[in-house]
C-alpha cells in the first residue's frame, strides 16, 4: 500500500522532496512507517521494495529512506540489487541502533547514509545531502560491485617537502590523463587530511571520505570500499578528504597504506595527493608506492627545502629509482637553472612542467586542465609523465610475466 502520493509519479513535493529529487520511506512496519514519514514531511511511502519499484520514473533522482525493518540480511541484499539497478536511486538506512555490522552491511548493500531512526535533524540532513549529490550530475558513485584484480595496481604518491608547490594540480591532472587512456580503473586520493582541496577542485562533495575509508578499513573489503568512492566525469574514482579539517587527526600509518593497496586490489592505477608536512604514515606510504613524484618549484627556498627534506627522510634510501623528480614551473625566469637543481639534489629533473597561465583558468572554471586545455603546454607535460607512467606499468608488468616465463 502507497500511502500519500496522489500524483501520477507517486511521490509528492513536501517538505524533504524538492523539484531536484523525490524522497521515499519503504517500511512494512505500519508504526515505523509513520514515524518515519513525520519526520520526513512529505515523503511518499511504501510497504515494501517491490511497491517502491513500481512508482520509480527512470532518470528521476529519488531518496529511499528505508526504515528498521529492512536493516535485516534480506533488506540489505534487496537494497544492494536496487541500487545497481536504479543508479539514480540513494539509499539511505534508517536504523534503531547504529552499529559497526549495520554500518558495514548498509555500506555493502550501496547505502549512502545511515542514521538512527530517532534522530529526525540527521535524517533531514542526510536526506538532503544525498539529494543534492544524486541531482549533481557531475559525480556519481562506483556500483556497488566490483572486480578484484589478479596483480595489484599501481600505487604513484605524489609527494613534497614544500607547500604550494603544485602537487594537487599534479595529481589531479596525471589522474585524468591516465584514465583516458586506460581500461583499468584510475582512483585519486587526498592524502591531505587537513587542507585536502581535491573534492572542490574537481567539485565532488566530500560524502564518503578518506576519514570514513580509514575507520572501516578492518573490516572494508574492496567491493565496500568501492562503493566509498565518487565517480567523476572524467573516470576517475575520487576519495577525498573531509571538507571539514579536524586538527591534530591523522590516520595511523596502516590504515592510510591500507586503503591505498585495498585501492590496489581492484584498480590499475592509485594516485595520492599528500600533505606537505611529513610523518610516520607519509613515510609509509612512500616505502609502499610504486612511484614517487618529488615536486619541486625553481626557487631558492623550494629547492633548499627539498634538499633538506630528501635528507631529513633520507628519500634517496627509502624510494631509491622509484624516486622521479617534477620541476613545476620549469619555465619561470628565475636565475637558478636545471642542471643546477639536479647537482643540488643529486636528481635528474626527469618531468618538467612549465609554468602555464591555462592551470589557473582551469581551476578557475572547476576542470583539470588537461580536460580543459588539451593542447597547453602544462597538459602535455602533465600527459608525459600519465603516458611514462602507465608504461612503467606495463614494463613492470611484461617483466613480471617473463620473469614467470623463465622459472
Ligand atoms: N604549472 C603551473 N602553472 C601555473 N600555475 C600553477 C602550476 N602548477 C600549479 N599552479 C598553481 O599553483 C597553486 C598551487 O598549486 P597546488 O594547489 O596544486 O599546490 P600544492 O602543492 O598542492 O599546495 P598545498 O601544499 O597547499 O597542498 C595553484 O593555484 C595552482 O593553480
Ligand atoms: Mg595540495
């Protein structure tokens, strides 16, 4: 039974509901149902999926708030069905009690949210957020179900001892360049807890974040935590850092390198943006990598405190020819020039890119520059180091192969 939908779409426009999204409670518990559908003023409600399914319209975003009695195993995988096959669709739990299994179970089944039944203010919130993303046609997120991979994916940190050097713009941009040019899924993490600008930069909201990954990273497999991470229209699957900083947080070293190789388990290529100050778990993440762009600007001080930071680390011990040197900014008339950076740093400078004026356009215009500007200079160096980069993969991995050949 439908209650309170006297339109032909069979939802209505209340309070929750907007022109952008309809929103939906399904509870076969009549008590539960009224409960829930106060709380979410408007709301149209159903006993049950199948009810719901009927009065889905194709392409129409919808919020389904599903109440405590479908928090049960077969609720979960009926959830998990509907939210592969109506991709438009947001699941929300609303739960008696919110627990880790609930926790994990609604995750698994696609949930975007979960939130205690009593709590309405949460409820409306997490309603209108799922809301405002499903209407956002920009992101949306990795079907719940995904492959793993017989070989682990490459894992590239993008990484310096100097801030503002460029580093998100690097990631950001060898991210997208390399998903355009590869099958393999390419996923993007800000590393960068604190100042993280990854999701505004490519204007993904910061729903399920690196935070979120981390907490249920010990019981996450990569089918959950694909569905952790947002979709942008580039390809790229992006996990971003909260939008709000917590200071003094930092996620211990085996969670961060954790979900960078539970990443590995089901995408070819894993970029990370790191923050500028260094510690135990960048550390970490560094001996882990596969490759390590080290960015450094033309400057004195860039170039002092690269020198310095390489020391403090001894990076040259930890990343050895994983070690790749990026000179943003190459271009800049400054008197220091490359070579002697190089003998400084005792690095070639292997990935110069140029100062261009198109990055900052781009930013300004919310896209990567390499989507925006394909033929600027910045892009195709940025493109040189995708391309160089996904052929070391494929060197790494013809060698793997002929090293199997041979024993
Ligand atoms: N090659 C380039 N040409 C022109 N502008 C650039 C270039 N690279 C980066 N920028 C600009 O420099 C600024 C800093 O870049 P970005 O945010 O990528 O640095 P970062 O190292 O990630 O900084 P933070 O340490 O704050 O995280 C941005 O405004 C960006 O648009
Ligand atoms: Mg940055």
């Amino acid at each position: 039974m439908a209650v309170a939908h006297d339109d032909p779409i069979g939802m209505t426009s209340g309070a929750t509901a907007t022109s952008r999204y309809d929103v939906a409670v399904v509870e076969p518990d009549p008590r539960y149902r009224m409960r829930l559908g106060t709380q979410l003023a408007g709301a149209a409600q159903f006993e049950s999926i199948e009810e719901l399914v009927q009065h889905l319209r194709p392409g129409r975003p919808v919020v389904a708030v599903f109440g405590p009695s479908v928090a049960v195993p077969l609720g979960f995988q009926q959830v998990q069905r509907l939210v592969a096959a109506y991709p438009e669709l947001g699941a929300v739990f609303a739960v008696a009690e919110v627990s880790a299994p609930v926790l994990q179970a609604a995750l698994r089944a696609g949930a975007r949210d979960t939130v205690a039944a009593g709590d309405a203010a949460t409820m409306v919130q997490a309603v209108a957020r799922v809301g405002d993303l499903l209407h956002d046609s920009t992101a949306s997120r990795v079907p719940a179900v995904v492959e793993s991979r017989a070989n682990p994916g490459r894992l590239t940190v993008v990484f310096s001892t100097k801030g503002g050097v460029g580093k998100s713009t690097i990631a950001i941009n060898i991210a997208v360049a390399m998903a355009r040019r590869t099958d393999e899924r390419v996923a993007l993490v800000d590393a960068d807890l604190h100042f993280g600008d990854i999701g505004v930069l490519l204007g993904i909201p910061p729903q399920t974040t690196i935070t979120d990954a981390a907490a249920s990273i010990q019981f996450a497999d990569a089918e959950m935590l694909g569905t952790m991470l947002t979709r942008h229209e580039s390809g790229v699957y992006v996990l971003p850092a909260p939008a709000e900083a917590v200071l003094g947080i930092a996620l211990p070293p085996e969670e961060l390198v954790g979900v960078c190789s539970a990443l590995q388990s089901f995408c070819g290529q894993v970029i990370v943006d790191t923050p500028t100050a260094f510690d135990d778990s960048i550390l970490a993440l560094l001996e882990a990598a596969d490759e390590i762009l080290l960015v450094g600007g033309m400057d004195i001080p860039s170039v002092k405190n690269l020198k310095i930071g390489m020391q403090a680390l001894d990076l040259a011990a930890i990343a050895g020819p994983k070690l790749h040197l990026v000179l943003n900014r190459a271009n800049t008339q400054v008197k220091l020039d490359v070579r002697e950076i190089e003998q400084v740093l005792g690095l070639r400078a292997e990935f110069p890119i140029p100062s261009d004026i198109a990055v900052p356009i781009s930013v300004n215009a919310g896209q990567p520059v390499v989507a925006q500007d394909p033929k600027s200079p910045a892009t195709r160096a940025m493109e040189h180091i995708a391309v160089t980069l996904l052929g070391a993969d494929v060197a790494a991995s013809s060698k793997k192969r002929r090293g199997r050949k041979q024993q």
